[in-house]
C-alpha cells in the first residue's frame, strides 16, 4: 500500500505549537506537516468556520480527500468507527492522580509538569516504582470516585451516536476493568455500553495489546487519543488520529516530532471533535 495520504481516506493535517499559534511559528525542527499534493494546506488550528458546512476543511474534504474518503468509505458501513481513549480524554486521571501522590507522598504536581506521559520520568524513579505508585492510585478512593469527566465529552458524544459506531480502546490495565466500566456508566451513560477494549499497559501482570492492534479488530476508522505515541502508531497503521490537547495544556502531547503525520489532527476540545468527525460522518454518508 502507497505511504501517501493521497491513497487513503484522510482528515486535514493540523499542526500547532503549544501556545496555538501555527505551526510556522513553532521552534520544533519537524514541526511543519507533510503534505501530499492533493491535501489541504492547513497549518493552524482548524476553525468553527473552517469545519462547518461549506467551510474551508469542509470544502477540501469535499473536493479533495472527501472524494477519496467517499469513494472509499462508501463500499463500507456507512456509519463511522470511532475509538474514544478514556484518560485524559474522557475523564481527568492525572488530576486525580496528582492529588493521590500529594496525599500519599507529599509530592505536588501539576498536569502542566508532565512534559512526557511516563510517571517514571515525570517522578524521576523506577518503572517498578512508577507502576507500584499508579496501583495504589487504584485502590484510593481518588482513583474510585475521583477522576471527573473531561467537560463538554458527554453532550458531544451524545450527538456523535447520530452518525458515529462509538468504542473505547484504552491502555488502562485488566485489573481496574470493572471500576473502569463502572466510571463510563456512570459519567457516559448508554454511550460505550458492551464496546470497551483494554490494553493492559505497563500492569504488573498479563500480556498487553497495542492500541494499533486493538483498533485494526475492532475496525476503527477514527482515534481519539492524547497520546502521542499511541497517536504515531495508529496512524502509520492506517488510523485517522485526533491528537486531543485540552486547551493546549496537555504537554506530553507536542513531542520534538510533532507528531506530524498525514492522518493525525490536533484537537483542543470536544467541540473541536464534534466538528471534524461531523465532516467526516456527513462524507461517508453522501
Ligand atoms: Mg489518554
């Protein structure tokens, strides 16, 4: 399969520095997108206009990529597969987590120290360490009742059921399976019911699948991460990825590569998902 995005359904890049100017303006060497002949050239952070009907991504989608997006979606389901990530994008674990550590340890930080999203490294200890600290987070009530909802998912989430397949596909581990099941009831009613996927990342035991893995069996047309990594390798596996950085204030989120990636768009908030799965949705729907 051709690496261009040109062979592929595809949303427009999007790439921004960390304030939200565009990435023009960014010091990161790499931080420019690359684009194929036939895509968008999009170097800021799309606007309400820009994606709304009629708008200016709206209008390339329909011209440009739209076509290759309809062309193709079009022999499928025409409803689109969204995988929704949990922490940081549903809901605020590392709030929760930075209050569990400043009881715990008499540790402060903030989310803005997270320069990576590695406990180790933001601790500065061991994996081991790291892994033993997050467990104990699972068992305090700060992980029970504590981590509230990212504003503004549940409504948009609601809407997106109109036209979206709507999954999770997290890293969280097999062991906090029930009280995560147990959170998206209560805070996502009726919306991922009987469609959570587990990863079981960095646990202290059982194999663990890649998120790239999980999304290609569940046939996930759409990522909506925060992670970076996770964000790269679903995309180089074929994965439209929203890079989701709330408010810009998400710092592991902008790595010295970007990521800049054909199928990857930075969003800052859920009204911003809203509006470019709504393109997407109303694409393979025509
Ligand atoms: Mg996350």
């Amino acid at each position: 399969m051709s690496s261009c995005c040109c062979s592929r359904a595809h949303l427009p890049v999007v790439a921004v520095h960390s304030s939200g100017r565009p990435a023009s303006a960014s010091p990161w060497p790499h931080a420019r997108p690359r684009l194929c002949s036939k895509q968008p050239a999009v170097d800021s952070l799309p606007t309400t206009a820009d994606l709304a009907p009629g708008g200016g991504i709206a209008r390339s989608l329909l011209q440009g990529s739209g076509s290759s997006l309809q062309s193709q979606l079009g022999q499928r389901d025409q409803r689109l597969r969204v995988a929704v990530d949990v922490d940081e994008v549903l809901g605020r674990f590392l709030h929760s987590l930075n209050q569990f550590c400043h009881e715990a340890y008499g540790v402060h930080y903030d989310v803005a120290d997270y320069f990576v999203y590695d406990f180790a490294k933001v601790w500065e200890c061991e994996q081991g360490e790291s892994n033993n600290r997050v467990h104990e987070f699972f068992d305090s009530h700060h992980f029970a009742a504590g981590i509230e909802a990212i504003p503004g998912a549940l409504p948009a989430l609601q809407r997106l059921q109109a036209a979206c397949d709507l999954m999770v596909v997290t890293s969280r581990q097999h062991i906090i399976r029930q009280p995560t099941l147990e959170w998206l009831d209560q805070h996502y009613p009726g919306i991922f019911t009987g469609n959570v996927h587990f990863g079981n990342h960095f646990a202290l035991e059982g194999s663990s699948r890649k998120k790239s893995e999980i999304c290609r069996a569940v046939g996930a047309d759409v990522l909506i991460d925060d992670n970076p990594a996770y964000a790269v390798e679903c995309a180089q596996a074929g994965v439209h990825v929203l890079l989701y950085d709330w408010q810009n204030s998400y710092p592991w989120s902008r790595t010295a590569e970007g990521p800049v990636h054909d199928r990857i768009t930075r969003v800052r908030d859920w009204a911003e998902v809203e509006q470019v799965l709504g393109v997407l949705a109303a694409q393979r729907q025509a």
